[in-house]
C-alpha cells in the first residue's frame, strides 16, 4: 500500500480569521460592469491589505450559454496595476466560482494579458447568482482572496437544497472515493480528512492518479452561507509535517514522493501514485460545509463533492492564563496574534507563552518552522515556546494550517 499525506499550505482563507467580509456585488446586467472590492487575506499585513481587484465581464451583461471573458485586474494601495502575480502551483491566479446554492463548482486560471490584466473565458450553464474567490499573491506579499458577487442573466434553474452525506462515499467519472475524518468533527477542532481513491469499476486502488497544478489532489471547503472559504493547495509528507519544511523554503526532500515529476511538462508517472490522500484542516463555526476534492486521472481533472455538517464545539473548561516570570504572553483569538511581533536580542533566550482563550479560531496549533518547533494550544491552556536566537533578523511562527501569522524580530543589541 503506498500512502502520501497532504497538509493544507497557506493558500488557506477562513473569513472567520479575518476582522470581516468585504466583498464588492457585481451586477452584469448594469451598464457600469466594473467592480473594485476590498482585499480578505487571512494572513494579510497592514501593506498588504491594499491590494484590490478591479474587474469586469466581456461582454458588461454575461449571458447563461455563452462564452464571456473574466477580467481581473490588481492594484496597489497607489492605484497602480499589479503585474507579474507569483506562481503558486503553476499558476498566477486560481479562481474559483461557485453557484449561490453550491451545486455548480469550477476552478479557472485567468491568465496575464499585456496590459496587467488576467483573462479566462467562461461559459455559465445557468442563470442566477454566482459567487467568485480570486485567489493570487501579489509580489513580495502574502496571498489575498477576492470574494466577488456576479449575476448572470438567464433562466435560472431549481435551487439545490444543502444536505449533509449520511455517508462519506462517492463515485463520480470512473472513481470511487471515500473520506474519513481522523477525529470527530466539529466547529474549532483541527483534524485530517483522509482520502482514498479507488477505480469505480474494479474497486482497486487508484494508482495511476496523475499531478494536477503540480500535486495529487487539491481541496476547495466552501461554508453554506459563503463565508468561509477554504483553497487547501497539499504538499507531500515529510516537507512540512515531519520535516518542518514550510512553503517557500528551498530544501528539496523527496519531492517527487508521490511517484511523478513537479516537472510541468512532465508527460509519464515514474511509478504507481499513492492513491490515499489527507487534508488537514479546522471548521471554524457549526454548520454546512461543501467540499470539492480534486484529483487528476487520464488527463481529466474528476471533482469529488461532500457535505459535511459540522456541530458546535463541545464545552471546555476555560481557565486562566498562567504566564510564568519572564514570559511574553501572545494571546490567540479570531484576530490573530496579539502581539503578533515581538522584539528580542540576538543571544538572550526568549520565552513565548501562547494562550488560546476558545476554539473560534485556527490557532490550535504554532509553528517556529526555523527552530523546529511544532506545539499543541489546547484552549484554555498556556503554552511555552522557549530558544535563544543565534544571529540577527526576522524568525516568523504560524499557525498549523498558516492562517495566522507572526514573528519575532531579532535585533543586534
């Protein structure tokens, strides 16, 4: 049995980590067609947070049935058009689009036009209200997440009511996939959502998955009301869970683990794939969620869809925080860090207490990826993070799923 474990990296957005929503309605059918929303980063700093998204339709009024251009255009704080997007799994911008009552899913890839721009075409089947998630990352900056509403005229169909699976188990486009959680799910609690992907016909192993955008599988969570909106691109075991390895670190470490080329233009496996995959991820709040597992196999990406519902978190004893003589106490909430920098002397031992005051947030766990240091922050609980830093500069720590972000700034003297 070959068996690859994914994490979610920090292309992962819960607007219930952010101060709020700010997404810009866009209505086709109005002659003014351009919209500018505010950006909704989990992660974004106070630089950051001035990205915007100028976009528009080709032709103003989108049409169910007929190709229409999306235009996506990203500015700065100074208004200025936003070029040269980072690459992040083989692609500039990600974008995904879904129907308001979550039975339509795709993910697109708007790709750069001369004047700064990013274009894809896209033909709506229906009518009705759509909801976008434009997921990029500007240069020298952290990932943002443009939520934007678009109408699009025609006839509408019947909407699809939201029901949870009674059983997590689905075969769509010649595969058989199961999910299963590796603990009880619910509101507050993180944990891996493990997946197995089967032939639907023989019922064996799927070992001839093939990489899409780079990986083996990647996962969309989306909430029923919209809000919270999870992009989980994975990476292999090894670079990030055993191995401390973080996104945009140069170490390489078997990355060819999963049995086939990162290479873009690879065109053959060089073994069979793994065909168990794993997400680890946090539902924010109760309630429905809709989750898209993507996998890749002759050449046709094949979307896996569940529905989870997910119960309030079980009541825990709340206590104190206890932080010890010579500790900095760094509080974690739905705002992030607080202090979310801290100033320090090269040398001179440093002591972190971490409290976590509730579970409405996704900071169950920190990371110091250069120190290797990896904690649990169980709620209520005051945790220590204790080392001496050995030369000068910025050591940066998160959250186990990269949402929230901070860092302790190493000075001289």
């Amino acid at each position: 049995m070959v068996t690859v474990l994914f994490t979610s990296t920090i292309a992962v957005f819960f607007t219930a980590c952010t101060s709020g929503t700010n997404s810009q309605a866009v209505d086709n059918a109005n002659a003014a067609n351009t919209a500018v929303s505010e950006s909704n980063s989990a992660n974004a700093s106070a630089s950051d947070s001035t990205f915007k998204v100028d976009f528009k339709t080709e032709p103003g009024e989108v049409q169910a049935g007929a190709p229409a251009t999306l235009v996506f255009t990203v500015k700065d704080s100074k208004n200025a058009v936003v070029k040269d997007l980072q690459v992040v799994h083989e692609k500039p911008m990600h974008l995904l689009i879904v129907s308001k009552d979550l039975s339509e899913f795709y993910h697109v890839h708007p790709q750069p036009s001369a004047d700064g721009s990013y274009r894809v075409q896209h033909t709506f089947p229906n009518g009705g209200d759509y909801k976008f998630y434009a997921d990029f990352t500007p240069p020298n900056a952290k990932q943002v997440v443009e939520r934007i509403d678009v109408k699009v005229s025609g006839t509408e169909k019947a909407k699809v009511a939201l029901a949870a699976d009674t059983k997590l188990e689905k075969s769509v486009d010649g595969v058989k996939v199961t999910m299963k959680p590796s603990a009880k799910i619910e509101a507050g609690q993180e944990l891996t959502l493990d997946f197995a992907v089967f032939d639907a016909k023989t019922g064996k192993a799927a070992t001839d998955l093939q990489n899409y955008l780079g990986e083996l599988a990647h996962f969309v969570i989306i909430s029923e009301d919209l809000l919270d909106f999870v992009h989980a691109h994975p990476m292999a075991k090894g670079e990030k869970m055993d191995g401390m390895k973080m996104d945009g670190d140069m170490k390489e470490k078997d990355h060819n683990a999963d049995g086939h080329s990162h290479v873009a233009d690879a065109k053959k496996a060089n073994k069979p794939s793994a065909y168990e995959v794993s997400a680890h991820t946090a539902f924010p709040r109760a309630g429905l969620y809709k989750l898209w597992a993507q996998f890749q196999r002759g050449g046709k990406v094949i979307s896996v869809p569940f529905v989870v519902n997910v119960p309030a978190g079980s009541a825990k004893q709340v206590k104190a925080a206890n932080v010890p003589a010579g500790a900095t106490k760094i509080t974690i909430s739905s705002k992030g860090y607080e202090p979310s920098s801290i100033s320090i002397v090269k040398g001179q031992p440093v002591k972190l207490a971490f409290y976590r005051a509730d579970s409405e947030n996704c900071g169950g766990e920190v990371v110091f990826a250069k120190q290797k240091i990896r904690k649990k922050l169980p709620v209520g609980e005051t945790i220590l993070v204790e080392f001496t830093p050995t030369e000068a500069g910025e050591i940066a720590f998160a959250c186990g799923m990269d949402m929230l972000s901070g860092k302790v700034i190493v000075t001289e003297n």
